[in-house]
C-alpha cells in the first residue's frame, strides 16, 4: 500500500516541479521582456505603447512571483504531509 502511496506523492511532486518550473520561466521571459523595452526608454524609444506595454510586464511579472511562492508552499506542504506517516503494524 505505502509503495501505491509512495508513486502517487512523487508522481504529484514531479508535476508540482514541472509547475514550479514553468512558472518561473514564463516569469524570466516577462523580466527580460522588461529589461529590453527599459533599454528602449534609455535610448530614447518612448510612446505610450512603450509605456503601456512596460506595465503590463511589470504586473505580468508580480502575478508569476506571487503564483511561484503559491506553488512553492503548496509543494512544500505536500512534502510536510508525506512525511508524517502512521504505521498501523
């Protein structure tokens, strides 16, 4: 039984890190999508689409942050329950 338990936490575990992962590279490419129109600004490059378009990274990039620690905690909880096992022998 605890092998059946065993498969499915590691199972979830690998999808929470696949999760973790993705999250994180979606947010990278926010922040080098930031750093390249604040590049633009320093050159010169401003329109209101510019600036625009900078706010909405810099919000896109606040929702990864926030949605990374959420999985984060929901991992590292998941890990704290697997840890507590009952033996009924």
């Amino acid at each position: 039984m605890m092998n059946i338990m065993d498969s499915i936490y590691h199972k979830k575990e690998a999808v929470g890190n696949r999760t973790l992962k993705q999250l994180m590279k979606q947010r990278d490419k926010a922040v080098k999508a930031s750093g390249n129109i604040v590049k633009a600004i320093e050159e010169g490059i401003i329109t209101s689409q510019t600036k625009s378009r900078l706010q909405e990274l810099e919000a896109e990039t606040e929702r990864f942050n926030f949605a990374i620690e959420k999985e984060k905690q929901r991992t590292a909880v998941r890990g704290l329950s697997s840890g507590c096992r009952i033996s009924l022998a």
